[in-house]
C-alpha cells in the first residue's frame, strides 16, 4: 500500500487450492500481505487457467481475476521428492488452505491432522462442496449445481419461468470471503494464545446461509420461497422498471421514501394513501402499486427519472452493462479498477479490494503467475539447507 507496512506482511501461506473460492480467499490474504505460494500440477495448473476465452497472452482472464499477488510452484505430489518439499512448505507456513475431496490429502500427508499433529500452531483452511463430515462429504462440489443444491435456482429469475442460476459464481466468492474471515479470526485466536486450528468452510453451508432473509422466511413459515424476477418478495417497490428509453432500479426501502417517491412523481396523495402508505400493505397490493409506477415511468426518459429520483433521495441506478461498468471512471479514480503489467509484459486492467486501510487500497506487488514460474524459488525458500 504505496510502501506502508501490510496488516499480513511476514505471514507463510501455502495455497493448496484451485479454482475460485480457495484463490479468491488467499489472493485476499496476499492483497493483504502476506507471502502466498500456490502449488499447481505440472502441465496443467489450476483449471482456471483454461477456462477462456477470452485470454491476455496466455493467461485466461478467469485465472487473472483471483491470483495476483501470488508466487506459482508446480509440484508433482507423486513424487516423492517434490511431495517432500511440499510438506516441509506446509510445515514452515502459518497457513494452508486447500480443497480436496475430504480424505484425499491424507494419502500425501498433508491433510489437516497429519501437519498439525508434526505442528499444532497451523492454520489448516479445508473448503470444500459440503464439508469434512456428513452424508454428501464424499461427493465434489461446483458453484454452477450448488446454486441449486441450496435453493437459489429456485429463487432466481421470472415467476412465470424456469429457475436462474447468477450470472457470476456468487457462492464460490461468498465462500472465499468466509474462508478468509476464518482464516483471519483464527490468526486473531493465535495471537491471543489459542493456538492453531483446522477450519471446514464449505459451499452448500455458505450458500444456505447466503439465503439471509429467504432462508429465514422458509424455517418461520414452512413455506417454498417464489421466484419475483427483479422484484423483492417483502419489499414494493424494489425492482426493475422501463422507462422510455432504457431500464433502471428503483429500491424504496421504507414509508418515509415512499412518501418522497410519490411527491417526486406530482402524486403526494399517494403517499398518504392507507392502501399502501405502509410497505406490508404495498406488498399485499404489489400489482397495483407495480402498475401504476411502470406506466408513469414509461413516459419519460430514463435520465429525466434519475434526476429527480436523486434529488428526492430515491436509491436508483441504471441497469448497465459489465464493460460500462469496469470503464467508469469513478472507480478508477478510487482505485477500484487499475492496471497491471503481467509477467509476459502485457497491461490489463484488474480488480483490486473492494474496500481501503486508511484511504488506501493494497497493491498490486505480483501479477498472476505464469504455471511454475517460482518454482526455483520455491525449491531455494523450502528446501533442505
């Protein structure tokens, strides 16, 4: 972070992960500071690496997303001297994180109990589709089914059509962001004389618990939860309109907007309105309220809507595309959105933390590896002396 010191510099961790949640949980680690080895099978590598196009040189833009500040060792765990080192990696950081089947690791000595038997203080990070123990344990897990394993399928999309994944693999993400904070919560237990511990993050528990307010709706009513297209199930209006010329979200979050949403479109009366001054009520007339906002809304311009939707303290945004999105400006002037140089010299833009440390973002120290890049250096820092 333009030369300070990081909250993390001087922490080992050895990322034994692939994909998406485990890189995304350690490439926060390493935005933070610490000093990240990522082991990846010789020839192949993380399967992200294929996963394009599109692609910057020869990195895929999926692998770029989750693994800057990150050193590549590709090491063969079959082999028994490469395995060795490995091992001894494992045993010299503060952290690993890994994603393998349950009990797969334990042919290699390196799952949880194995290290921390040798060193009790380890931080072992296991993620996985369902977790250490328990009916589904043996079985892989992919975002893509999981949506559907814990519900969100269900919830997503028209009501009149079939269930939606996200568009983006939002429980792999939602699990790096969990698997980082135990990571984190467990080097507080550590500095606090707790010692080590092994940590079981796994998808379809972060998906369930990601369902938030529609999981809790489910367990108080014994109820299935209905898919609203781009409308909310306890909250009118918190959806999607058309104006004139193109689409924007309109999310009145409470009477007092309510009222200021009415008298912004020439209507106060209906604020007042006891059919639907209170948002229960909104909720049981959805259709009429629905109706009536999307044929005003349909007769002006989108920007003529925003303006007064902001002057009236209305949350309201247009629906925009991705690539319009990474291309504002404001989140480059903020540091959102920046470039990097990879290591075959080609500048792309990159994501960095979605959030500062006294006004600044972590940097950039290392771009994505190339596959085995650091594999000398990984044999110099963990070898036999």
């Amino acid at each position: 972070m333009n030369g300070a010191a990081q909250p993390l510099e001087g922490l080992v961790v050895l990322d034994l992960s692939r994909v998406l949640a485990g890189p995304y949980a350690t490439q926060m680690l390493g935005d933070l500071g610490a000093e990240v080895w990522k082991i990846e099978r010789p020839g192949h590598g993380d399967e992200t690496r294929a996963w394009g196009p599109p692609f910057v040189g020869d990195q895929s833009a999926y692998f770029l997303s989750v693994n800057r500040n990150k050193r590549s060792a590709a090491m063969d765990l079959r082999d028994a001297d490469q395995l060795a080192l490995v091992r001894r990696a494992a045993l010299a950081a503060d952290v690993v994180v890994e994603n393998f089947v349950p009990g797969d690791l334990a042919v290699f000595g390196l799952d949880a109990a194995s290290l921390r038997q040798t060193k009790p203080s380890l931080i072992v990070c296991s993620i996985t589709g369902y977790g250490q123990d328990g009916p589904y344990a043996h079985l892989p897990g992919y975002d893509a089914m999981m949506q559907g394993f814990v519900g969100l399928q269900s919830i997503t999309g028209e009501a009149d059509g079939p269930p939606l994944k996200v568009g983006v693999a939002l429980i792999d993400v939602l699990t790096g962001v969990h698997a980082a904070s135990a990571i984190l919560a467990a080097l507080v237990g550590s500095l606090r004389g707790k010692g080590g511990a092994h940590l079981d993050v796994a998808l379809a528990d972060v998906g369930v618990h990601s369902l938030v307010n529609v999981a809790q709706s489910a367990l108080s009513t014994g109820q299935p939860a209905r898919r609203y297209g781009n409308g909310h199930p306890t909250i009118v209006p918190y959806q999607t309109f058309a104006a004139s010329d193109g689409l924007f979200v309109l999310a009145v979050g409470n009477d007092e907007q309510w009222q200021r949403l009415c008298a912004a479109l020439g209507e106060p009366a209906r604020g007042q309105d006891p059919r639907w001054a209170r948002n229960p009520d909104r909720v049981l007339a959805r259709s009429e309220v629905v109706d009536w906002l999307a044929a005003t809304f349909a007769a002006q311009p989108r920007e003529h809507w925003l303006a007064a939707l902001a002057t009236a303290k209305i949350p309201a945004g247009a629906v925009r595309e991705v690539h319009e999105v990474v291309r504002d400006p404001a989140f480059a002037l903020n540091g959102l959105v920046r470039e990097t140089v990879l290591a075959g010299g080609q500048k792309t833009g990159i994501l960095s933390l979605p959030w500062r440390i006294e006004g600044r973002r972590p940097d950039v120290v290392l771009p994505p590896p190339r596959l085995g890049e650091h594999d000398d250096a990984f044999r110099a820092r963990f070898g036999p002396a």
